[in-house]
C-alpha cells in the first residue's frame, strides 16, 4: 500500500489573484522505506561514447600546485629541495611531494600566500597539480612482495580475440596447443610498471607476478585497489588496474570465476612471462593528481621497470608532467612510457600520450582492426590496439553475470555495470520508461516487484533510482536499439541502493511487456572477469608486445622498441601510410620481434631503415 505525495500550492492556489489558474499540480507517490536517502550517485571514469554508458566525467578542482623553483649551483638537488620546501612552510604551505632532479614541489597553499610566493625570485613557474581520470567488495589483506612460479600450461581457449590480433600467441605458442615454447621471448626478464588503480592481490591471474608496488593515493607501500576512511569503512575500486594488468601479465591455466560458458581457465595476458609493478595513482573513483603520476613514474623507473602503462588521462598538458616524462625517457635511452590517446572521439590526444616523442599515444581498435569510434585521434598518435569490447580480470566477484527467467523459460539478458547482486522473484510490472515514482502506477507496491523499464530519455541511473523508490527489487532495461543486442549499459557508478538490474534486446523486451502480472526471476551472480571498452584497454595490449620485443632482445633502447613497434605495426586498408586515426597501425608482435632479432647489437642507428 502507498501514500500519494501531492506536489504543488494545494486548493487555496488553484485561482490566483488575476484569476488564471495555476498549472496542475503534480502528484508522486511517496518513495517506499528506506529509499529516500537514495540519490543519484556522483560519476567517475571518463564516459566511452558508443557504449550505450551514461556515465559523465566529473571534474574535480587542482590538488594544490606544482611549483618550479631555481636551483642552486651551491647545493646539491636535494638539499636545494629541502630549503625551498621549508620556504614554502613557512609561508603558510604544505608540501606534497618534492622531486629534486625536476626542481620542483607540490604543495597545497591559501591564496595570499600562493600569491606572495610567485613573487619570490626563486620562483620560475607555478602550474596546477590538475587532475587526471582513467580512460573507462571484500576487504583485500595486505600486499606481500613476491614472485610465485609462473605457469607455462593452459588452454587456447585463454587467448582473446585481442591477442590474436596483435600475434602475442604467435610469439610463444607458435604450434597453438597451449604450452609455452620453451625458448620463446614472453616477457621473462621485463619489468612492466602499471600506473593505474592498484589490484588485487588475491586474483590468481596475477600473484606469479607481481614483484612489488606502491600505493601514491594512501602513502603507502600496499597499492590494492581499495582505500580506508577514518572510520575504517574500505571501499573497494572499480577494478581498472587489475584489468589491464591481467591484459598484460595474466598467467596460463590461472582462472578464477568464470561466466556460464567461458574458458574456465580465464584468459592469458600479451606478455604472461613479464613481471610485474603496481603503482597506484588512481584513487576509488577512478580520479588521481598530476604530482602523484610524476611520483610514479619516477618509482617505476628505479625500481628498474623497462615500460611504464599508463591507462589514464588529462585534456590538458602540465609542464612539470612532460618534464618528468622527457627525464625518465633520457633522450630514448631511458623508460618507455605507453600511454591511453582517450576517450572522448575527438581529434585532440590527452595528456601524457600527447608529449611528443616521449610518450607512446595509444589509439583503440575492435576486434577487427577497425577504428573505434570513440578513441581520440591526432597527429601524436603511435599505434592503436584491441580496445572494444576486451575480457580480462577485475577484483574479484565485483563483475556480473546474469540469468533472467520469464513465463518458465530463460531469457537472454546483460548486467548492467554496478549492479547489485542476488536473485529476486516477483511480479513483473512496467514502468515505461521510468520517468519518475509514479511511472510504475497503481501494480507497483512497497511489497516488491520487477520493474520493466524502456530504455530512452533519461539515465540509467535515474531510472532505477524512480522505480527502486517506488518499490522495485529488480529492475529489468529494454533496449530500444534492435542492432545492440541486450546492450552493455551501466548504473553510473557504485550504490548500496542498487538492486538486481539487468538488460535485455529489443525483440525481448516486447515479449517481457506482454507478460505484465506474471512471475519473473532475475538473478546476479560474481565473476572475476569482465569486459570493457576503451583506449584504455587499447594501452596494455600495446605494452605487452613491447614487453615481448624487450624480452627477445633486452640489449635494445626505449626508443629501439617504439621504432621497431612502429615500423612493424599493421597498416590500415583505407588511409595506408601513417594517419591521426591509426597512427602506423595495429601492433604485431611476432612481426616486432622479428625485426628486433635482426638488427645488429645495441639496435643500430635510429630511425630504422
């Protein structure tokens, strides 16, 4: 049973005082207990055009600023750090974070005092510390740093449309049965530094290895993908960095929980014999600060990483970033940093991918080689690389699967990303198209129900939050569009209002309407894979095979192996030579190490001929 909530000035306002009448007033059931503090939740991650998500990117104020200061000829970097750090102190600041070989701090200051330091003469440039986004729960027990015993073993059902594309099996499986080739370069001996989330540490796609990490969002040396309030409430991310660090490192014949039907061994990654850093810059919304990226790519580099991959992003540049970059890169000699082009469709490549020459921008592809639509684009661009659509890990049990029962009989049906877990039973009601607590009318009670929602006109998010006040246990999205199937949508972002929701195809939909008033069952189920879109995702694939190509020949410099990447990538049919959408094409590996085997010692001159 449900009160009605009458919206408006009541029947005293009905005429006013000229004598027109006030527009109907607008009348909403009441939401049901213990949904009214449910509001729409804030979105993270960058929003992937093309993918049906209605997440948006929220922009967040600078951390502070980065401050670029003299230095001394009479004191060493360091100590010139230390004094200039203790100048700002004394201002009324706090540092950050210092980087004596950059000659700079961050550091957090009011406005007057931030003021009054520009004008000290020491002071060469003061930029913000912007903030930066990645391009897309249990408790987790602290990290140890070791490396298990990889595996060599597993099942060709582990390689992924994406590592076919870019011939990672080609390399280390050449007779396809499963096995590693004994002698085959597949990364053994690389260090590969993931600047991203974190992970997780209990997923055994990932435990052989991993040599050690550090967490820049909680100052610690523990970079799981989770982060502890004052009160000792963990929440747990959204599994972006344990994504494609599996994409790069994931071992054979290591699968956790699988969907119904897929490889139970799970999937392999481009480089299952490479090693493995974490370097955590992302807190659990997805966001991170500029300081903490030149933090991390500083630690990657001495902790001896030969490639730094970086999934994440900014729309504009930071001169102390490219700063950084242009140090650990040492004129080719030094990190080969990879980094995601973006998100947003549009020509204009995000920062760091954009730095020129030091920085690898990395484009995505379908699985067919053809240009996403949603990957940005520009003359910076490299390479691209599998990024639609691609499986790999996720923290565990935090993705779905899911399982629809309608009329007695299964019906076909997708997640949605944030979907509560569990199974409800009951009456199947529509909602249309889930406008408001009303949209479910008089069948909708606060005893529960199925809420059937057209897709079309307002958020997902902001349907479910309308038929979950008005009663909804679960809640079932029809696509409208007959090309995508069940659809991959999403809930925005984490809610502990959140119930069992799921999508299903155009054709389904009709067939669900025509069952209003019988019994359905939706059920949510966790899994330790999933898949996601994005350059994102794009970015790995490319690390992986420079990985490989280290591997087959460790001797080469950072600026040898993009040479060799770029020359030996796979061209597109319809704009042949280098363009803004492709770059120099789809990496392949087996055509890369290829090459790199034949070049003299050292890899010979640059360019390559």
């Amino acid at each position: 049973m449900k009160r009605w909530l009458w919206l408006g000035l009541g029947l005293s306002g009905l005429v006013a005082c000229g004598g027109e009448p006030d527009p109907i007033d607008v009348v909403l059931p009441q939401a049901c207990p213990g949904t009214t503090d449910l509001s729409l939740p804030g979105t993270t991650g960058l929003s992937v055009p093309g993918t049906a998500s209605s997440a948006l990117r929220a922009q967040e104020p600078p951390d502070g600023v980065i401050i670029t200061f003299k230095p001394k000829v009479t004191a060493s970097a360091r100590a010139a750090t230390a004094d200039f750090a203790a100048l700002v102190e004394r201002e009324g600041g706090t540092v950050k974070r210092r980087f004596p070989n950059l000659h700079k701090v961050s550091a957090r200051l009011s406005p007057e005092a931030l003021e009054k330091l520009r004008q000290n003469p020491d002071v060469l440039a003061v930029e913000p510390n912007r903030r930066v986004y990645a391009s897309r729960l249990p408790t987790l027990p602290p990290v140890v740093s070791w490396q298990g015993a990889f595996n060599t073993q597993g099942s060709v059902g582990e390689y992924t449309d994406g590592l076919k594309l870019v011939q990672a099996p080609q390399v280390w499986d050449a007779n396809n049965d499963g096995i590693l080739d004994v002698t085959a370069p597949t990364g053994e001996g690389v260090k590969v530094c993931v600047i991203d989330s974190g992970w997780d540490s209990k997923h055994p796609e990932l435990k052989a290895a991993y040599v050690g990490g550090k967490d820049f969002v909680d100052n610690d040396d523990d970079p799981s993908d989770q982060s502890a309030d004052a009160l000792g409430i963990v929440t747990v991310g959204g599994g972006h960095g344990t994504h494609v660090a599996a994409t790069i490192v994931a071992q054979l014949g290591s699968g956790g929980r699988v969907v119904a039907g897929q490889e139970p061994n799970g999937v392999v990654g481009v480089a299952p014999g490479a090693s493995l850093l974490v370097a955590r810059v992302l807190d659990v919304k997805g966001g991170g600060s500029t300081d903490d990226v030149i933090e991390a790519v500083q630690w990657c580099q001495a902790q001896g990483a030969r490639i730094a991959s970086m999934s994440l992003g900014a729309e504009k540049p930071s001169v102390s970033e490219k700063d950084a970059f242009d140090a650990v890169w040492n004129d080719g000699k030094g990190l080969l940093s990879i980094a995601a082009s973006g998100n947003d469709g549009t020509q204009g490549i995000a920062f760091p991918a954009a730095y020129p020459k030091t920085v690898m921008a990395v484009g995505a592809v379908d699985s067919q080689g053809e240009y996403a639509s949603f990957s940005q684009f520009g003359p910076e661009l490299s390479v691209v690389g599998p990024g639609v659509d691609v499986l790999s890990a996720t923290v565990l049990g935090a993705a779905s699967q899911s399982s629809l029962e309608a009329g007695a009989k299964p019906m076909s049906s997708s997640p949605l990303a944030f979907t509560a877990q569990g199974s409800y039973t009951g009456r199947l009601v529509n909602c249309g198209l889930g406008a408001d607590r009303a949209a479910c009318g008089n069948a909708a009670t606060c005893d529960g129900f199925v809420a059937y929602v057209d897709r079309g006109d307002y958020l997902f998010e902001e349907k479910a939050r309308n038929v979950i006040e008005a009663g909804a246990r679960a809640v079932i999205i029809g696509n409208n569009e007959p090309e995508d199937g069940d659809g991959q949508f999403t809930l925005g972002t984490a809610s502990s209002h959140w119930v069992p929701t799921v999508s299903v195809s155009l054709v389904s939909g009709a067939a669900l309407k025509k069952l209003e008033g019988q019994m359905v069952t939706v059920n949510i189920d966790g899994v330790d894979y999933q898949r996601e879109s994005g350059t994102s995702m794009a970015t790995p694939h490319v690390t992986g095979v420079a990985a490989l190509v280290f591997s087959a020949r460790p001797d080469l410099s950072a600026a040898h192996v993009r040479a060799v990447l770029e020359k030996t990538a796979q061209d597109d049919v319809l704009t042949p030579g280098f363009d803004e959408k492709y770059g120099h094409g789809v990496v392949q590996a087996q055509r890369a190490v290829m090459l790199a085997r034949a070049l003299p010692p050292g890899g010979g001159p640059l360019p390559l001929p």
